[in-house]
C-alpha cells in the first residue's frame, strides 16, 4: 500500500493527524528533500528505510515503489504541502494503476494557507474579493492557453503565486498589465511557518526591489490583492444581527 501525503507547508506540528500515523507506520518513506522539512522524519519508526526523491528521478522513486510493495511494506510519498497542488503525484498513480498498485491520499496544508495563518489574513473578504486564485507563472513548465498571469490579473480577486520568486521584475509587469493597480498590496512570504519564516508587506510595484533587498529568490509565496492589507471590507452578512440563519432568527433591530 502506498500512502500519498501532504507534509504541510513547513512547521513540523502543521501536517495532519493522519498524515503523522501514517509515517509512523511506514516501512518505507520516499519524502521530496529539497522542500519537506527534515524534522517530520522524526516521527518514523526505528529502521524505517528513507529515501531522499530530491536525488531521484520518477522511475527511481516508482522502483523503490515496487520492490517495497512486492515485499509487503507499508510505504508513505511524502509530499510538500497538500499535494493535489503543484506534487506531480498524478503521473506516480498513473503508473501504479498500471502496476495494481494499492494508493490512497492523505491531505496537507498548502504553502497559501500557512502564508495567510503567518499574516492573520483571510482571502475572501467581503466586497473585497469572494475569490482566490492559486497558480504560478510559466518557467520550464510552462501553463496552458488562457493561464496566464495577464488574463488571471484581470479578475483583480486575491491571488497566490506559487514558484514563482526568481522571476519577480516578470511577474509584477504582468500584474499590472493585466488589470491590478501598480499600489495593489502584495505579501512576499519566504518559507511560511519554518523557523527562518520572512515575510514582507509591499506592492505590486515594489516587489521585485523587496525581494531583492532581502536575498529572495525562491521558496517564497506571493500573495496579490486588497485583502492582504484588510482594509475597506465589509463584515459578513453571516453574524449580522439582523441577519436570520437556520440557527439563529435575526434580532429586531
């Protein structure tokens, strides 16, 4: 059996309950080195055997894969994050269909959220934006017709940008150009919920010159939009008073 899990963005007490009995069952974890943080392994039983898939390339991981499943072994892909985002974990369970290979799905907190549970922020503030966009800009992987940053800018709703730190000069014109105000907040989040976390508050305009200023140029988060800075939203309609729910009738006001 093959368990697909989500190590979460970073802090090594943010993967899930499931997520952590799950390692520490596996006979076998093959975890993505260059982002899941290390601590997590910590969790694994004594003689559990560990591979590093930063090293690796898919048909490694996919052979280590068979050799434990062929021998019985309980193994955990750990990915970063939740890895139904940007984990390249579709292609593997391709390939295990094909091989009979039993796999399951254990989700975990995306970088976007423990970004906004650093900021104290919420996306989806009211007359602000009902709407988050989570995407990245084309680089080597490229991103289908009608992705791109320009046509995605033109909702003005918020927006996460994964993968994205090295190509920020790029990013903030595409930005603009396609519809945000040039003094739109942005947040550039380094590493969210590590212990060497940075996090800066700037715009649209400025966030190439932030990012320069304090080394960034990868494992960081962009997050675009008015409700990074919280201002000028209304309050929900949800805990209105005079607002009637099926729990709750509106007060007379």
């Amino acid at each position: 059996m093959v368990n697909f899990v989500g190590a979460g963005p970073g802090a090594k007490d943010l993967i899930t309950v499931r997520g952590k009995e799950l390692i520490e069952k596996a006979d076998v974890i093959i975890y993505a080195g260059s982002l899941v943080n290390p601590d997590l392994l910590s969790y694994a039983k004594e003689g559990a055997e560990i591979h590093n898939s930063a090293y690796m390339n898919l048909e490694e991981v996919l052979e280590v894969i068979k050799e434990a499943d062929m021998a019985g072994k309980e193994v955990v892909r750990l990915h970063t994050g939740e890895p139904s985002i940007y984990g390249a974990v579709r292609e593997q369970m391709d390939v295990l269909d094909e091989l009979g290979i039993p796999y399951a799905s254990c989700p975990g907190v995306s970088a976007a959220f423990g970004a906004a549970s650093s900021l104290n922020m919420e996306y989806t503030l009211p007359d602000v934006s009902q709407t988050l966009i989570i995407t990245r800009m084309a680089g080597r992987t490229g991103v289908p017709d009608g992705e791109s940053i320009e046509s995605l800018a033109s909702h003005r709703a918020s927006m996460a940008i994964y993968l994205s730190a090295s190509m920020l000069e790029e990013l903030s014109k595409k930005l603009i150009t396609g519809g945000y105000p040039e003094d739109t907040a942005v947040a550039l989040v380094y590493k969210a919920t590590w212990p060497e976390e940075k996090s800066f508050i700037c715009d649209i305009r400025t966030l190439p010159e932030v990012a320069k200023e304090n080394n960034i140029t990868k494992t960081a988060l962009v997050i675009v939009g008015d409700a990074v800075t919280h201002s000028d939203y209304s309050k929900s309609r949800l805990y209105a008073a005079d607002f009637s729910t099926e729990y709750r009738k509106a007060t007379e006001l």
